[in-house]
C-alpha cells in the first residue's frame, strides 16, 4: 500500500509540477467514483428522509384549532353584585380572561394572557396593578398598558357591555 | 471442548465454557481484570458517574411502577397522582422516590459534570465522552421539564406553559414549535399525549442508547487521570482493578447514597400542588424547579427592550450560548497544550459555576 501511494504521488508531482489534479491518474478516477457514490448516499438518504419524514411530521402535526370558540358570553356576576375594587379571573372560551371594576368605576376586561411568556395575570387590589407571578410583569389595570417587568406588550383588550339591569356581556374587543 | 468425564466435572467450569463458546465471557472478565482506576486524592469524584447511573436505574423502575397507576389525562392526572400519593400501598413511596429521584438525579449530573470538567476529563481522545455526557444532561433536563407536567397541580400547568412559551420565542422556527411542543395553540389533552410520550418513551430510549455511548467509550478509553497526577513519575502514580477492588468499593457508595435517599424520601415525602385551575391567575411566588431556577432568574432581569430587541429574545439568545459554550470550550481546550486556553477553560468554568450558583440562589429568594 504505501509503495502504491509513495509511487502515485511522484507520479502526480510529475505530471503536474503546479501541485494541482491530473485528472487521468487512477487516483482521481477513484475520488470522482467516491464524490458520485456519495451523492447517491446523500440524495438516497434525503429521498428517505423526505418518504418517511413526510407522513410522520404530517401524522404529529397539531389540528388547526381554534383560539377563541366563542366571541361573546354573559358574565356570571351582575354588575349590582361586582363592586368598584372586585376582580375575576375566568374562562372566556379557550383563553383566560380578568374583569376589573377598577376605581374609576369603569369596567376593564383583558384576555389575561401574559404577553411575556403566557402566564395568566390577575388584578392585585393592594397595589391596584394587573400582576404576572411567573417572572413579575406588571399592567396598568385601567388599559392594560405594560408598565414594569419584562412583558413586550400591553394585554389584550375585551370588551364588556353592561345591560340596563346591570347584566355585563362579554366580548371580543 | 471436551467431554468431562464424572470424575472430573466442574459444573461452574462446565457452565463457563458452555457459554464462551457462545459469549466471549471469559474475555470480557478478563477485560474487567485489567481494567484499572487512578488512586489519588481527587478519586473521589470518580464515584459521581456511578451515582449518577445509580439514579437513572431508580428513575427507570420506579417511573415504570408508577405508570401502572397514573391515568395521563388532562382531566384524571391530578386524581390519579393524588390516588397514588393517597390511597395506592406504598403509592407515596414509589411517587416520592421518583420525583426526589430526579432532582438528586440532576443533582448528582451536574457534580459529575462539573467535576469531569475541572478534572479536564474532556481532553482527548475523551471528546466523545464529554459530550455525549452533555447529552445525557440536556436529556435529564427534558424529563424533568416533561415530568413536571404529568401531575397536573399548578406549578405543572404554568411551568409547561412559560417552558413551551420560551421554545416560542426561539428565533425563526419559535412558533411553529410551540404549536408542535402544544399539539395546538392551547396546554390540553393533546400536550399531555405528547409529554406522556416523551417522557415514558422518547426520553427513555434516547437515554439508553447515549448512556450506552457514554458507558462503552469509558470502558474503551479508561478513566481520565487529572493533570498534576499524569506529571508525576510513574513510580508514584498508584492504581487499582477496576474488579474487583473498585466495584467494592462503588457497591458501597451506592448502598450508603441510597440509605441516604430513601431517608429524605421516607422522612419528606414528595407533595401534590393544588389541582391546576387554567383560569386562575398564577400563584405568587411560583417558581420552576430549583435546575431552571438560573434560567429563570435571567428570564425575570431582562427588560421588555434591549435596542430594537425584545429582552425575551436576547434572554433566549444569552441563556442558549451560555449553555452551548459548555460544548464549546472543552472542545477548544482538547488538545491541552494551549496554555491560555487551557487557563481560559478553567477560568471559564469557575465563572460559569458561580455565576450559575448566583442566579440559582437569587431565583429562589
């Protein structure tokens, strides 16, 4: 073996004194066999990849759901009962949602998802401030403005109607 | 081989050669036998890799026990557990034993790692070694992350909420993997059918074969001798069999790590949360797992803006490069014949560490 190669080699600098490929020397006839037989391994295994990655991705990919199966609800408190001050987390369909009676008297309703990294937030009376626990993001509870911490964004709005008997309705903004 | 006569049948013997005509045994013994493991005053971290693997095997049984009691149900999860906590005999044993489990699991990971690290156990020809020893960590981790949500209690649902939110906001791909983690847009049944999977299936397997790397290519290339000890003549460097003398020796630490455990297993049982409510607003206070505690901590002290990019985003970039560095830098220092890097490696592993130890703390204050 080593006398093969030791051989090849003088002949190539022989051949070609510039140190480049000379492309009829046995040498290169093998690495251009080599370069084809790996661009059959290559595109052989990037067909088997496509054929078996392509059911198998499509099998566990999630069904196109929907984010907000329902635009609308009554709310489960009637204004009489919900004083200036009082908070409610809860479900508006899939999202979590925060109504706020907040001390303007106005109501203030949120989808209460954190715009940071998701956490549901909730009204803190104390302080009257809209608190993330996860990583302490804060919101005006007035407009949902983002005021301290990390989140990106303000919350997103809701809407909430209030009926003449005080019945409050829920909707998307 | 022959045929032994009544007089001179040796059972165990006839056993042997029964078998090595089929298994090499007696060359594996043998392999064993010449085996030999460092002495000398840093021989103790030497333990920390069986330890570990000890761990592993707890997790492994007592994860496969467990799953013949918890119901992997979005609605029946938190029942089940508490069933097991409750009412299953031993139930609370097994339950505790492995979610104390894992965290001494990770525990003891990340001494081992830590300790190979300063050791320079990564030089070559070890390369392999330490990382897939980084594999075997990252997959620690996932279980962790996967296991955390089975129960269903609070800390469950907003842990898997913010861990898919932040695969969310991985440049690029970020949204498309979180839908995929979530199986949907919202945490439901169809997260949990993929991180029952994952943790009882993928996990294990993934762990299996790597650890089986891991293991072999220790076998094969020894056990690394720190520095100042390869720099003693070798008349002073003591040795010992790999068998018998330090397997005694491992059997031992296992049994005194194990009495241990199950003394903090028995005397602290592991808890149940309250049962996940998804329109509550998150605890105060809730807080991840003491291993993401650093990453959590950096989440928090990042500010919404950093220039034009959002403070998530270069959290993420930071955390990521952090921890990809510890692929990095021992890779750069294989040689360990650069002395600045090598003095870089070792600097760079005190800082990482009390950096680490720091967020870790001030994340749980």
């Amino acid at each position: 073996m080593t006398t093969e190669q030791d051989s090849s080699k003088t002949n190539e600098s022989q051949n070609n004194p510039q140190g480049g490929y000379d492309l009829d020397s046995p040498e290169v006839s093998f690495s251009r066999r080599a370069f084809f037989g790996g661009m059959i391994a290559l595109g052989g295994g990037l067909w088997a990849l496509l054929v078996g990655g392509t059911p198998i991705l499509s099998f566990l990919w999630p069904k196109k759901s929907e984010v907000v199966t329902v635009t609308e609800m009554t709310f489960e408190k009637n204004l009489k009962d919900f004083p200036v001050g009082e908070s409610k987390n809860f479900m508006f369909g899939s999202i979590p949602a925060l109504l706020i009676h907040d001390t303007n008297g106005k109501l203030s309703v949120f989808n209460a998802k954190c715009s940071h990294l998701g956490c549901t937030v909730g009204y803190q009376k104390d302080k009257d401030v809209i608190y993330c626990a996860c990583h302490g993001g804060t919101y005006d509870p007035n407009t949902g403005k983002n005021i301290a911490g990390p989140p990106p964004a303000p919350l997103k709005p809701l809407v909430a109607d209030v009926a003449a008997d005080g019945t409050i309705t829920i909707k998307i903004a | 081989m022959s045929i032994p006569t009544l007089k001179n049948l040796n059972i165990v013997q006839t056993v042997v050669d029964w078998l090595d005509e089929r298994v090499p045994v007696k060359a594996a013994v043998e392999f064993a036998g010449h085996k030999e493991v460092p002495v000398h005053k840093h021989s103790i971290w030497y333990y920390m890799g069986g330890i570990a693997a000890l761990f592993m095997g707890i997790q492994f049984a007592t994860g496969f026990l467990l799953m013949f009691h918890y119901v992997p149900t979005f609605e029946g999860a938190y029942a089940s557990v508490q069933a097991i906590n409750m009412q299953v005999p031993f139930g609370w044993l097994i339950r505790s034993m492995h979610s104390w489990g894992a965290n001494v699991f990770i525990l003891v990971l990340f001494i081992h790692m830590f300790s190979t690290y300063f050791m320079k156990a990564y030089r070559a020809p070890r390369e392999f070694t330490w990382l897939s020893g980084l594999g075997l960590v990252g997959i620690a981790m996932v279980f962790g992350f996967t296991g955390y949500m089975l129960p269903m209690d609070e800390i469950a649902y907003f842990a898997t909420k913010v861990g898919v939110d932040v695969a969310g906001e991985s440049p690029f791909i970020g949204p498309y993997l979180a839908e995929f983690v979530r199986g949907g847009s919202e945490i439901g049944q169809v997260t949990m059918n993929r991180f029952f999977t994952l943790h009882v299936i993928a996990l294990p397997l993934a762990m299996m074969g790597l650890f089986g790397l891991h293991a072999t290519l220790i076998q094969l290339q020894g056990i690394s001798e720190p520095e100042s000890i390869q720099k003693l003549p070798k008349a002073e460097r003591k040795y010992e069999k790999f068998f018998p003398d330090f397997i005694k020796k491992d059997v031992f630490v296992w049994f005194a790590v194990f009495v241990g455990f199950m003394l903090l297993v028995t005397m602290r049982p592991f808890g149940l949360g309250p049962q996940v409510d998804p329109a509550a607003m998150a605890p105060i206070g809730i807080k991840p797992e003491w291993y993401f505690l650093s990453q959590f901590q950096a989440l928090k002290l990042f500010p919404a803006k950093i220039l034009f990019f959002d403070g998530v985003h270069v959290a993420m970039v930071f955390i990521g490069t952090v921890f990809g560095s510890l692929a990095v830098v021992p890779i750069l220092d294989s040689t360990g014949k650069i002395p600045f890097i090598s003095k870089f490696a070792t600097v760079y592993g005190v800082i990482f560490l009390i950096g680490w130890l720091f967020l870790t703390i001030w994340g749980s204050l």
